[in-house]
C-alpha cells in the first residue's frame, strides 16, 4: 500500500540490577546476545576512587555515587538519541538512585535479580578478578530498596540458571527481534 508509514520501534532501555554478585553482567550480556541491545557495565563508569575505595573495603556513600549515576543517565540518554537500545548492568540499590537513572531517556526497564544473601555470597566466593570484595555484601544489602508500590520493575529470582533469567527478562519485557531498534 502506499502512503502508508511504519514506525520504527522506540529504543529500549533495560537496567539489571541487584546487589554485587548476583549476575548482573551475566544477565545483562545474555539480554544483549539474544536481543542485540547495546551493553555496558556500570561499574566501568566509576572513576578510578570510586573503584580503590570498594577495592579496599570501604563501601561508597551517596555523594560518591551521585556523579556515576548521572554518567550512566546521560549514557543511556546519549544513546536514546541515537535510536540505540540499551542494556546496562548496574546495582541500582536505592529507589532514588534508580530515579536518577530514569532522568536519562524517556523509559527504563528495571529487572532486580533478588536472592537470599546464602546464594549470592555463594556466587561471590566462585567468581574471580572483581574489585567488590564478598565483604561489602552486607553494607550492600543494608540498602537495598526493593521496588515499592508505584515503581514499576521486574524482579526474578538470582538462584535460577543465567539462561532462564535471561529467557525470563527478555519474554518478560517483550525484547524480542528487532528490540534494538535502527541502529542499534
């Protein structure tokens, strides 16, 4: 037919988050693989103190983390106007650190991966070369603010496989072919 316009698809914006060790960037590489949305790992946001602090034990405070949040908000927004799909493996602890991540593009997807602090800690001690030491578990749940009433997000369970946590996220959300969007 003529005359007729088919929209491009908006890009999508996805955040995995959870405390450290619960397979973030797993999850979020595999959401990228199977969907081509373009991935990023927060962590190599931080600037170089942010990253001797955790590395020596000493949890970051809000005033360290403020700056990062807004990188990672004009990253994703960066990318929004470029017609780029996103996915970005990030802690997101506090609902208002989350908020801030929302100021970046028009939408944002949150997928928690929650566990018991048994499983994760479990995941900690296996994993290797990461600056978070399994010591700043406990500051890291101590401020953990899970999704409250009005706060849209999806939460899947950090004791299933990485494969069905990804196959969850991406049926879950609709991120199906063609998710990246143009250019993405």
């Amino acid at each position: 037919m003529t005359g007729e316009h088919r929209a491009t698809p908006l890009p999508r914006h996805v955040v995995v988050m959870g405390v450290s060790g619960a397979g973030k960037t797993t999850v979020a590489r595999g959401i990228s693989a199977l969907t081509g949305l373009t991935f990023a790992e927060a962590d190599e946001f931080h600037p170089e103190a942010n990253v001797a602090r955790m590395r020596s034990g000493v949890p970051l405070d809000d005033a360290a983390r403020w700056p990062w949040l807004r990188a990672l908000a004009d990253w994703m927004a960066s990318r929004n106007a470029e017609g780029v799909s996103t996915v970005l493996a990030c802690s997101a602890l506090k609902r208002s650190y989350r908020e801030v991540l929302r100021q970046g593009p028009p939408s944002v997807d949150f997928v928690h991966l929650d566990g018991t602090a048994e499983v994760i800690r479990e995941r900690m001690a296996q994993r290797a070369g990461h600056y978070m030491p399994a010591s700043l578990l406990d500051s890291q749940l101590a401020i953990l603010e899970r999704f409250e009433p009005g706060e849209s997000g999806l939460v899947l369970d950090v004791a299933l496989p990485p494969d069905e946590l990804v196959s969850a996220a991406v049926d879950r959300l609709g991120l199906g072919a063609g998710a990246a969007a143009v250019g993405g």
